[in-house]
C-alpha cells in the first residue's frame, strides 16, 4: 500500500503474508460457465486489475458486463490507473457505464478510487 492509501484509511495496514495459488481466469473458468449469458465479471483485486485482465484475455468475451475498481492516483505499488485499465477495457469492445465513488480521502475529499462500471457495446 502506499502511504496515500495509508493516510487517508489509517486502519489499513497488513498483519501478516501468506502464499497462494494464482490461476489465470482462462483456466479456471469453464466449470463455472452456466446456460446463462448474463455474465458479468467484477475485479476488486487492490492493484492487480491489469494482470487479472491478462490472465482472461480469451475468455473476456463471454462476459456483457465488467466492474473493476481504478484508481486514480498509486494505491497500491505498482498497479495501473483508472486511464490504462479504462482503455484496455473499452478496447475489449465495453463501454463506460457508470462510475460510483468507492474511497475518498476523508482528510481533503479527494477521490482516490470509483468503481467503474462497463457494457459491452452491444448489450
């Protein structure tokens, strides 16, 4: 986290590291896969959207809808803001359909973070 996250939410902070297991959604998805075609996938990953976006590059298409967290300015080291996760995902063939503030900075009420909300373009 860096110290813009820390200051504006003191009661952040880590306790502990744990190891785990990291599967591509492309791999992982098919089981989960149901008759439906209202897919709709949220990524609330705390900087790692980029890289939860390369690990569904095949199967992104199957979804209609997207939420993903950005950030607009570094919250966590690292991580890619709000306008390249924006552009890859409107690349994708989505368009921005809402924003909802998600983390203001009670100390100045800046906006650090929204949640985005994306349709395909034909929905």
């Amino acid at each position: 986290m860096s110290e813009t996250h820390l200051r504006a939410e003191p009661r952040s902070h880590y306790i502990a590291k744990e190891k785990v297991n990291i599967f591509k959604l492309d791999s992982v998805l098919e089981p989960y896969l149901q008759d439906s075609e209202n897919r709709f996938l949220k990524i609330d990953t705390q900087g790692f959207e980029w890289q939860v976006l390369d690990g569904c590059s095949q199967s992104l298409s199957l979804f209609k809808g997207i939420l993903c967290e950005l950030s607009f300015v570094q919250l966590y080291q690292s991580q890619h803001l709000w306008k390249d996760i924006m552009k890859r995902i409107e690349d994708s063939g989505f368009s921005l359909w809402a924003i909802q503030p998600a983390f203001v900075d009670p100390l100045d009420g800046r906006t650090l973070q929204v949640n985005a909300i994306f349709f395909r373009d034909k929905i």
